[in-house]
C-alpha cells in the first residue's frame, strides 16, 4: 500500500489519537515505540470485540514505517481482520496521519498483529463464532 492511498481497505477506524511533545524524541519525530503501541491497542479493540472476550498479543509482524510522525499530528489507526484460527485472529493495522494545518492524510506504518483468545486464567480459548 502506498503513503498516499484512500482509506478504502483499510478497515474500521479502531483508535484516533495526538501525539504529545513527551512522546518525540529532540528533533520532534515521535517514537517508533508510542505509534506500536497506539496500533496494538487498535488491533487489540477489534480482536477482542471479534473474539468475544479478552485477547493479547502474541506476534507483531511485518511492521513498516514509511513516513514519521510529528508532534501535533492527528493520528487514526484502522483495523482489519485477515485471519482467524480456532483461537486466534490476525489483524491488518494501518496508521495515517492527517499533518497539522495542511489537513493531507498520509499512510505512516502497518503491520500485522497476532492475538490470542484467553479465559479468566490466561488460557487459550476458542474464539466465539459469530451466527
């Protein structure tokens, strides 16, 4: 997918956020670190609605960065499933950024994340079917 594509296919809008001046490092590029961490959080919402009950995460793939993301930026993480087995889901998560006062919405990373459906005790469980 390229930096500058639609958001047609890109899923449901899963978590829409800013990044604070704490979460760039001293040239104003926000960490690689805090944009993960908004995209499981994204990827962790759709798992668990679609698993019916608690999820965590056990493999994040195929993360790719291809634009950075600044302070001020308005920061949208869309959600798609690509994969469920019989207890876990596999998550398309892409991120876009809309730049502060331009308005152009640009994509800045994606990625695949695994989650597993767990019980009360942290164990395995079937992911619900959806009738």
């Amino acid at each position: 997918m390229s930096a500058e594509d639609t958001t047609e296919g890109r899923g449901e809008p899963a978590i829409r956020t800013m990044p604070l001046p704490r979460d760039a490092n001293a040239s104003g590029d926000i960490f690689g670190g805090w944009i993960l961490s908004q995209m499981d959080l994204a990827g962790g919402i759709v798992a668990a609605e679609r698993a019916g009950g608690r999820t965590v995460t056990v493999a994040v793939e195929g993360m790719k960065f291809h634009r950075p993301v600044f302070v001020g930026d308005t920061v949208s993480c869309y959600a798609r499933i690509v994969r469920i087995g019989r207890s876990s889901i596999t998550v398309d998560v892409e991120t876009v950024a809309r730049r502060r006062h331009v308005r152009k919405e640009v994509t800045v990373t994606e990625g695949l994340f695994t989650y597993v459906a767990v019980d009360d005790n942290g164990h395995p469980r079937a992911v619900n079917r959806v009738d």
